[in-house]
C-alpha cells in the first residue's frame, strides 16, 4: 500500500509533464543541416543525466538492463519515465 500512495504523489506531477513529452517527443532532434536542435541538446542531456544516475544505483543487473531499455527505447519520455517512477536514492 504505501508504494501505491508513493505512486499516486507522484502522480499530478507526471498528468502535468506527459503533454509535454508528447510535444517534445514530436519535434525532431535535428535541423534541416543535420546539427542537433535545442530539443536534441535536451534530450542528449537528460538521457546522459538518467543513465549516469542509472549507473550508479546499488540494484540488481536484471533492474538496471530494464531502466536501461526504457530509457533507450523511448526517448525523452523514457528518461522522465524513469526519474519519476525508478524509486532511485
């Protein structure tokens, strides 16, 4: 029970941040000459920030793997999917 209300605190804060997401998720990473948008920058640091603090985390290799597939395959959501939900230290 108490992870559920630690899931539902976090809850308004992820409802607020998803249209965003969408949003950003939609715009390409790149300009017309091939050099990265404002959006791309974003996304290269914050994938960059999760997999450092996904590595270094104190949890199983099965766990890490699995954030690591989220932030990998879903890009930009991924890396807020995991900062919101991982239950990191």
């Amino acid at each position: 029970m108490k992870s559920l209300r630690h899931f539902t605190s976090r809850l308004p804060l992820a409802a607020l941040l998803m249209p965003l997401a969408l949003f950003v998720t939609s715009c390409s990473g790149r300009n017309n000459n091939g050099s990265l948008s404002i959006f791309g920058i974003l996304y290269v640091l914050l994938a960059i920030a999760a997999l450092f603090s996904l590595l270094k985390q104190d949890w199983s290799l099965t766990k890490k793997l699995i954030w690591g597939a989220v932030i990998w395959f879903f890009p930009f959501g991924g890396s807020i999917i995991y900062f919101l939900f991982s239950g990191r230290k």
